[in-house]
C-alpha cells in the first residue's frame, strides 16, 4: 500500500486584523490585562456557528468533498488563525491550504423520526472551546440519514466570516459542487485580492483623509450628544440573556419594499422596517431621538464583495420622531440616514466612539442600545444540481449568558420571500412580558408605515405599551 504524505500547511501571508476582527478579539478574547487566555481555557469569545441543510436526492459525495476543497482554496480567510506577535500585536495567518475539513458519518433514527433533533445535530458539531490560534475555523459535516437523505453541517467562526459572508459562502459552495459533478469550470467571479490584503488596506486608511472625512460627518451627524445612564457590565464581561424567535412574512416584507421605492429618498427594506422599530423604542421609552446600531457591510472596495472574511462595521441610525410627522417622512427619514450611512460606512466604529468620548460627543449614556443586523445577500439555501435543500433551524432558545452590553439585537435573514431571525434581549434590563409587548408592537408598526399617510400618533396610540414591564 502506498501511504500519500500531506504537507503540513505553511503561512503564505501575514496580515493586521481588519477593524472588526480588531472589535472582536478586544470585546470577546482578550483578557483585562490586555494578555489573550492560554491555549485551550475557556474564552467569551462567540463560538463557531453552524448551519444545518437538509439534503433530499442522490448527493454525489466525492463531487461535494472535491467542491469544499476547491472552496477553502479559493477563499483564504478560511485557512486563516490568529497569532500575537512579540510585541502583543494580533495578526492572522493565512497558510497555503488546510487539512480537510470535511467528515462524513452516519446517523440512525428511531423508528418513526424523520429528522435529527438540533440537540442531535448539534452534538455533531460541537461548537465549545474553539481556539483561533489553533482550531479549525471552518468545518464541514456530511451526515448520512439514508440512501438519498443526508444533512450537511457548515461551520464557520465570526472571525472570518459576518453576515453578508453566508451568503457567499453558499454561493460559492453551490456552484462549486455543481460544476465538480458535471466534470466543468466553476463559474465565480474572480477573487482578485485576498482578505488579509483587504484587511492591509483598511489598516493603513486609518486617520488618513477620508477617515477624516467621514468622522466629521458622523460628529455632526451624532451632535448634540444624547443623555442617559450608561450601562453597567458585569465582573465577569457576562450579561444575562433571552432569545425570541423573529419573523416578517413574505407578503409584509414586499410591503416594505414598495414603501420604501416610493418613498421620497428611495431605500431598500432597511428604512421601513428601522422607522418602525424606532417607533416602537419612542414608544416604549418616551424619547424623540432613537439611535439604533445597524450592522453595515463594509464592502465599498473593489471585490469585496465575492469575498468571505470580516468586513463588517456598525453604524448609528438616528432618528427624531414627532407625533405629527407621517409614515411617509419618518420612512424618508430612514432612508435617507441609511444611504448616508452606506456612503460613510468605512470609518470603524471604535474610532468613532474614541473620537466622541474625546471630545465630550457622547454624552452620559451608551453611544447605542439596540442593534439590528439585516442580512438580505443570501436569500435562498444551497442550490445543487439534481437535489433538493432545505435549512433546517438549529436556533437554540432559553436563558444564558453572553458578553455582550447591548440590551436588544435584532438579526434577521431574508430567506424565500420572507425575514427570519432572533432578538436577543437582556433579561436585567426587561422582562419577558415586555419584550412580548415589543414584539406585538414591531408586527403593528411593520404594517402601519406602509400608509405613507398615518401620523406618528396614529401609529403609536395602539401599540401595546410595554414601559411598565421594563425594569
């Protein structure tokens, strides 16, 4: 028998983090004392997320192993970990390829069980104690349930990867597989420029003119600055959290859509559905300036946009509501603060929140309370030849805790039509009745801001009013 030798993998490129990586490790791996845990301990850092696809008809295996292989040599951040250098300076690493990071297995159900339970899947892919100087960052499981029946894990770590990411991640997946079944070239646009050069680039644009530029938009955007208390974080950087599940159906999604083309500063659905969930906050908080933190791509630069790694940004979204105003000028409003946003995106928020703290633009209070995360580049699940495929929710419920400060984050995926997602709320700063009422409320005024013409005190007056169950 002959034994095939595989090289170990050898560092091609060395690269700063990108200013969200750079957000990541600060918030969710690094110590107090600024040191990173020793290897293999325990860390707040996000663990690996995994997404699960139902697979119906004769999966060509082989043809799938060949298209992962194809996928992680064509996007580097997905051969990429992470290092300090001896000077504390965090780098990613990038290696020429990466052992395979695809396993197949099977899984026999009980008599009568069509599908796995999320616990079950789950337990193939564990997702605990993922080290990104060393672990694999990215990760595949084939599951076999029966002939032409299999489920496919896909992890990936927010290390490399935000939303838009996803969206690229099934596309190239798909057309990968597809073309290595028919024996033809993959048809993918060209991957000019790695991540880590993009993460070069952004590093060496920081406080140079356009950063300037951009940071004197945002100053006067954010001025005066807003009062309230600033939030308490824990010993242990922990905070004690719910998850609700989030949907807007296709029909109202559509609705959203046809509002905002109609709208004076034309949007995509982000402006409707931001007017409506400020509506709600003014409602519940009594206050006429809601800022809302909406997760932005980052993908300005030259082919970025085919590319997977971590692009993203955040950007504050303000908005002033008066009860006279209507749906149609709050909705303008929206629409308006988002293109603003689009087109002044690159600046990182760190250095924003820097800047205003310097300089007394903060305020007493939190730059933010509330993100939203709207993630419409992926829309449909993989899309292989021959096969039906499904997403199957692995979303998991319930109490726990997690390093985060913000007191709601909304994230919601487009997917066939329709918005799909979670809240996760703090459950010290709200009680469940009253994220029940924010929820009710967000529905009624999704619905509500497609009348240009209702008041903002038409809107409201109805919603069910959830102050008194805040705590």
């Amino acid at each position: 028998m002959t034994t095939i030798t595989v090289a170990p993998p050898m560092v091609t490129d060395i690269a700063p983090l990108s200013p969200g990586q750079e957000r990541l490790f600060d918030a969710e791996f690094t110590l107090p004392d600024g040191s990173w845990p020793a290897p293999g301990t325990p860390t707040r850092l996000r663990p690996i997320d995994t997404a699960a696809i139902r697979i119906d008809g004769p999966l060509d295996a082989d043809a799938l192993r060949r298209a992962v292989t194809a996928l992680v040599a064509r996007q580097s951040a997905l051969r990429t970990s992470f290092r300090r250098r001896p000077d504390g300076t965090p780098v990613q690493l990038v290696t020429d390829h990466a052992p395979d990071p695809m396993t197949c297995g099977a899984l026999d159900l009980p008599t009568g069980q069509e599908l796995p339970t999320a616990e079950e899947l789950l337990r193939h892919a564990p997702s605990h104690l993922v080290d990104p100087r060393h672990d694999p960052l990215f990760r595949v499981h084939l599951l076999r349930l029966g002939p032409e029946r299999h489920i496919l894990l896909l992890q990936i770590h927010h290390a490399v990867s935000d939303g838009w990411s996803i969206g690229v991640l099934y596309r190239d997946l798909s057309e990968l597989y597809n073309a290595a079944r028919s024996g033809r070239d993959a048809d993918l646009p060209a991957v000019a420029r790695t991540f880590a050069a993009h993460s070069r680039q952004m590093r060496a644009e920081r406080g140079g003119p356009e950063e300037q530029r951009q940071l004197a938009y945002w100053r006067c955007r954010l001025a005066p600055p807003l009062p309230g208390h600033p939030a308490e974080p824990s010993a242990d950087g922990l905070s004690p959290v719910d998850v609700e599940p989030v949907l807007v159906p296709s029909d109202l999604v559509r609705s959203l859509r046809t509002t905002a083309a109609t709208s004076t500063q034309r949007g995509g659905v982000a402006g409707p559905f931001l007017a409506a969930l400020a509506l709600v906050l003014h409602h519940t908080g009594g206050q006429p300036d809601v800022r809302i933190a909406m997760m932005i791509s980052n993908r300005a630069r030259p082919g970025a946009e085919h590319l997977i790694g971590y692009f993203v940004n955040t950007a504050v979204i303000r908005l002033r509501i008066d009860p006279t105003m209507t749906a149609g000028q709050l909705v303008a409003q929206a629409n308006t603060a988002v293109t603003e946003a689009i087109e002044h995106q690159a600046l990182p928020i760190q250095d924003l929140y820097q800047d205003l703290r310097d300089t007394g633009g903060l305020g007493a209070g939190p730059l933010y309370r509330v993100t939203l995360a709207l993630n419409t580049m992926r829309t449909t699940s993989l899309t292989l030849d021959g096969l039906h495929c499904q997403d199957i929710d692995l979303e998991q419920g319930g109490p726990r805790r997690a390093p985060t400060s913000i007191e709601q984050r909304w994230v919601l995926n487009e997917h066939a039509g329709h918005l799909a997602g979670t809240l996760t709320w703090r459950t010290d700063t709200a009680t469940r009745p009253g994220i029940t009422a924010t929820l009710t409320g967000l529905d009624q005024a999704l619905r509500a801001v497609t009348n240009p013409n209702a008041t903002v005190a038409d809107i409201t007056s109805p919603l069910p009013r959830a102050t008194s169950e805040t705590r």
